[in-house]
C-alpha cells in the first residue's frame, strides 16, 4: 500500500466536475462560442436525480451555468441505466456513475 489513504467518495467526484466546468466554460471562448449563444451542456446520471444533485440542480437555478456561457441540463437514470453509451455516442457530454460498473469491468 502506498500510505495514500484518500478515497473518492462522491462528493470528491461533483467537486472534480463542478471544477471541470468552472475550467470547461472559459475554454468555450476559443473555440468561438459567443455570449448570445450558450453551450449546451448533457450531464447522464446513472441514478435517479435526489438530494445528492440539489448543488447543481441550485446552480441551474441561480444562473450560475448560464453566466459561464453554459445552458445545462441534467438527464436522470434508474436502476440499470446505461451512462456510458450516451457520452460515447455524443448525447451527452459528461456521465456519472456509481463505481460498480467498473468492478465488472
């Protein structure tokens, strides 16, 4: 064992991509999205939406997306939702899923 005893647990990972789109919505700018026109932005959950998204559920709310140049919206799994496929296919552009499909893989 290497003595790193930090874990990603999954307040870690929507702190990682809430960091990712703070980075994300400047990069937009060179590559010519203008301000009239916002980035539209698919988040695929393989989890029903619940408490655990009310951050970024609140952060649609307050515009906080909209001011960087981002129109967000959120897609909802279930039991047995695929995330993946739609990130590979391009209807979405970020997934997050839970850690068992990777146990599997």
């Amino acid at each position: 064992m290497s003595g790193n005893t930090s874990q990603w647990n999954r307040r870690s990972i929507l702190k990682a991509g809430a960091a990712g789109l703070a980075a994300f919505g400047p990069g937009l700018q060179l590559f010519g999205a203008s301000a009239s026109a916002a980035a539209k932005l698919v988040v695929q959950y393989d989890w029903l939406m619940s408490n655990g998204q009310i951050g970024d559920v609140a952060a649609v709310a307050n515009g906080y997306f909209k001011e960087a140049g981002l129109e967000v919206e959120f897609s909802p799994g279930g039991p047995n939702a695929a995330t993946v496929p739609p990130v590979v296919s391009g209807a979405a552009q970020l997934g997050q899923f839970s850690e068992s499909p990777q146990l599997y893989a």
